[in-house]
C-alpha cells in the first residue's frame, strides 16, 4: 500500500470547447488531499479511468440528459481504483471499486457511490469496457432497443470502437446473418473482419458511405447501430429493409460541429419501410445488468468474444487520450492508465 500524499493531481475544466476541443481547453491541477474520508464515505487510488465521446456533450453550455463540466472544476467519469481509506461499512483497505470521479489520481466519494469489482474475474479495466458501460450498452442497444433476432443483418458504424467492436461480435454470437462495420481505417477495416468475425467492412474514408454499404449489404440490413450519424445514418435508412430497426447510441460526426448538422435527407423513407429509429440512454437499462454479466463473462470464458484496449499511460496524458479518442486513435475501449 502506498502512502497517501498531501495532494492529488486532477483535471479541470478551464474553457468551452468551440469545435473541436485544444489542449488549453483543459488543465491538470494540484488539489489538497485529506487521508481520512469522512463518515460513511472513502478514498481510492484511481488505477484506470474512461474516456467517452459522451464527455464532449457535457463541455457545453448546454441542457441535457446528463449535466454540463463546471468551468474550473474537476471533470468525471468511469474509473476503477483501490480503496487507500475507509470509513464506510463494507468496504476495506485493499478493495478495489468501481466509481463515477475519474479525471483524477484521488477520489473521495461517498460509498454508496461505488460498486466492488473483483480483479480476480476479470483485468479492472474490462470493468470500464468490454464488463461496463460501453458493454452494457452494445448489450443492451442491440438486443433490447433494435429487437434483434436471429438472422437479421447488421451494420454497425464507428465499429471498431469500445461499444461498436462488441456489437458487431455480439450479433454474430446470436446468430445474424450478416454484420458489417465501417471504421475510418484500413486498419480498423482489417482487425474488424480478421479479429471481431464481421462479414464485411469498409473504410467510410475510402468512398460514400451509402454506395460502400450497398455493396458490403446487397440484401440490405435489418438493423443498425449508430455510433456516428450524419452520412452514415442516412446511408442506413437507404439500405434498411421493411420494419428495420435502428438504434441511435451517438453522433461522434456532429459532436464538435460549430454550425447546425443536417438531418438525413431521406427521412421520408422511415414512412414506407415502417422503420424504428429510436435512442438510448444506457441507464433506461438498469434491468438488464444481471443478464448482461452472466451472458458476457461466459462468452469472454468460452473465447467466442474478444475486446481490445488502448491504453495511454500517466493522468497527465488524460486530456491527451481524449482528444485521440475524438480523432479515431483507438482501437476498442481507450483507457488511461495511472502509474506509480
């Protein structure tokens, strides 16, 4: 057990991102650090933190499901760490937890706002990935929102991302017929059809995305997952077959957009094909968790599913793993990694 130092190192805040996000948009700060938590409540040595498109939303000014970042404050997020200081009933020296005060080496929180997470089941980061949030939502868009069943097509963008990657893998595992991916690398197109099992792929760089789709899905496809919007879910709807079934999980293309995006310009065929569009929040989902643990640790058992990682060492590369996430630098879940 290392000693607890007097001050912690944390991420702020310090401007609104107008576009796409610049490193002086943040700043790592030092903050004093108390080794005694108060009454029912502890402190971990965060060991793992998340980075999610999602963050981009909330460094806006804006009204949303989830609130903005404060200017000059702490950021969060998904963290898995070592509990260094108790002083809450159930939780020990030594336990490692899962948390929602990433974006800092220290977290002092409340304890019923952490999970125990068992390091012997599972590496602690898969608890931000492939066992987390990003799983759970492949887990639960796939299957409950877009009512996937055996033998439908899929296509999913933005598939070689933490969510993506999993839902391509979890709707060959069920039995799809097709599933097909695009990705923004010839890479990412490769570790997609060699590694995850997609049928096909495409770089959506490498032509429009609506042409590279219909080859990819001459038959059309029954669902779509949309981790990107714009172009991309327009190519969907043209390709999605009668009573096809699309799940609207993110828009990473307009994210960081300074004008108005426009809206598909075929909308008018969600009337004829008597299409579903319809969004997620992963939270609706809570109901779901214990069957998505027991069907996604057997599946990760049995070898029938695999997850990748990138993994950027050192809090002080936290807003630089960010700002790759948003360029496409990962493959699979990014995580930021603390050492020492």
């Amino acid at each position: 057990m290392s000693e607890i130092p007097a001050v912690s190192r944390e991420w702020h805040l310090v401007a609104r991102p107008q576009g796409w996000p610049v490193a002086t948009d943040f700043a790592l700060r030092e903050v004093p650090l108390s080794a005694q938590p108060g009454p029912g409540r502890i402190l971990v040595r965060n060991l793992h933190m998340s980075v999610d498109p999602y963050m981009r939303g909330r460094m806006n000014d804006v009204k949303s499901y989830i609130p903005p970042f404060r200017l000059d404050a702490p950021m969060d997020g998904g963290a898995v760490g070592e509990v260094v200081a108790s002083a809450a009933e159930g939780f020990e020296v030594g336990d490692h937890v899962l948390h929602g005060l990433g974006w800092r080496e220290y977290a002092e929180l409340d304890a019923k706002h952490a999970v125990k997470v068992d390091a012997s089941l599972a590496p602690l980061s898969a608890y931000l990935g492939v066992l987390g949030m990003p799983g759970m939502t492949a887990y639960a868009g796939l299957f409950e929102v877009a009512s996937f069943k055996e033998g439908d097509a899929v296509f999913v963008s933005g598939a070689a991302g933490a969510v993506g990657s999993l839902v391509g893998q979890f709707a060959k595992i069920k039995g799809a017929s097709r599933v097909i991916g695009s990705a923004g690398s010839d890479e990412k197109v490769t570790t997609l059809t060699e590694k995850y099992g997609f049928d096909a792929a495409f770089n959506y760089k490498n032509g429009p995305v609506g042409e590279q789709l219909k080859e990819a899905a001459p038959e059309g496809i029954d669902v779509y997952f949309d981790n990107v919007g714009g172009d991309h879910l327009e190519a969907a709807i043209s390709s999605l077959n009668v009573h096809g079934r699309a799940t609207l999980c993110g828009a990473i293309a307009q994210y960081n957009a300074t004008e108005p995006t426009p809206g598909p310009r075929n909308l008018a065929l969600v009337i004829g094909k008597r299409l579903r569009l319809q969004g997620i929040l992963v939270g609706d989902h809570a109901g779901l968790q214990q069957q998505f643990v027991q069907d996604v640790s057997g599946w990760l058992r049995s070898g029938e599913l695999t997850y990748d990682e990138t993994v950027i060492e050192g809090v002080e590369n936290a807003a630089d793993a960010f700002l790759g996430l948003l360029r496409g630098d990962n493959t699979g879940k990014m995580i930021v990694s603390f050492t020492g």
